[in-house]
C-alpha cells in the first residue's frame, strides 16, 4: 500500500509514467509552452531542442465561426488546421483564422515545415503583439481522436489573437495542448511598474 502511494505520488508530480498492461517508466521531462515570448509555437519548441513536425489537417478559405468574424471583421479567412508532434507523438492540435487578404495568399504555402508568422512576414505582413488567453478545460471527442487520448482528458486551451502594425487582429488561433507532454512557463522582473498619485483629501 505504501508502494503504491508512492508511485501516485511521483507519478502526480510528473517523475513517473505508469502504463497500464506495460509497467512503471521515468517520465519524460516536458516541453515547455511559454508565455514571454513572441514566437510560433513550432519555432519555441525547436529552440528548446525538441523534434516537432507538423501535420496539415486542413488548409482552406471559409467563413469563419461568428466568435473568430467578430475579431477579424471578415466573412473569408483562411481556415488553417495543424497536429503539432512532439517526438512523433500528437502533442497540440492547432485551429488557426488568418485574414483576408493574407489569408488568401496563404492559401497553397505549404505551411507544415514553415512558421505561419514567418509566411506572413514573406507577404509583408508584420507581426506587432499578441494578446492571449490561457484556460484548463477537458479534452472534447473530435480533438481527443486526433491527439489520441481519451475524452475528458485535462488540457490546456490557449485562445491567442495576433496583431499587426496597423494594431489590426490578423490571426486568431486556438490551440489544445496537452498537459501530459507539455508544461507552461513564464518569468516575471519587477520592470514597468506604474504608479498612479491620487488625492488624499
């Protein structure tokens, strides 16, 4: 029994993978998504030394869902689809919205080996900032099938909207990672503080 809630406990911090049918492994150590940095995901991985290769799902100009309209203000954008590997094994899945008419230009670039911020940079379009969200949610059934994993599986969700110079949404993405493979980290310094004077009276 102590055995047992040993092996829990490691596996809860992360140090061990239990299989079932297969034994108790030392985990792997996990990537990192971090969160200070401007880059694609792809690109962050790589300079962390990790092997990631990208799938295309799906690559198409489309109306966008109402949520992703209301940022671009476009009804066409391209509808860019990506499986982020890690090692061979599904670790993102990717929903990207880039609009019109970049999007447009994007169309036929063969995005699986290429950043999709550098292939913008290609058609003059500049990235400036990125605004994003960070949530835990459960694994829905037509992702889970695609990072093969079980439905209700804990993940992260990141809702990202990147903007160009003009301080215009250009992308808006969503991406499901996995909290098994990947960690999210971030630093903080005690730089650009504000401090706003007001009246004591």
């Amino acid at each position: 029994m102590t055995l047992r809630q040993a092996l829990r406990q490691l596996e809860d911090d992360g140090l061990l993978s239990q299989q079932p049918g297969r034994g108790t492994f030392v985990a792997e150590p996990k990537a990192t998504y971090r969160l200070d940095s401007l880059r694609g995901l792809a690109e962050d991985l790589r300079a962390q030394g990790r092997t990631v290769s990208t799938e295309i799902l799906g690559q198409t100009l489309r109306r966008p869902p109402a949520w992703v309209a209301a940022w671009l203000g476009t009804d066409r954008a391209l509808r860019l689809e990506r499986l982020r590997l890690l090692a061979g094994r599904p670790a993102v899945h990717q929903l990207s919205w880039v609009r019109a008419p970049a999007g447009a230009a994007l169309r036929d670039t063969d995005l699986s080996a290429t950043s999709l911020y550098a292939a913008l940079a290609g058609h003059g379009v500049v990235v400036h900032r990125a605004s994003e969200v960070l949530r835990p949610e459960l694994l829905s059934a037509p992702v889970a099938d695609l990072l093969r994993q079980q439905a209700g599986t804990p993940v992260f969700v990141s809702d990202r909207i990147t903007y160009g110079l003009d301080d215009q949404p250009i992308v808006v993405d969503r991406a499901t990672i996995l909290g098994t493979v990947m960690e999210v980290r971030t630093e903080r310094a005690a730089t650009g503080l504000s401090m706003r004077w007001t009246s004591s009276s």
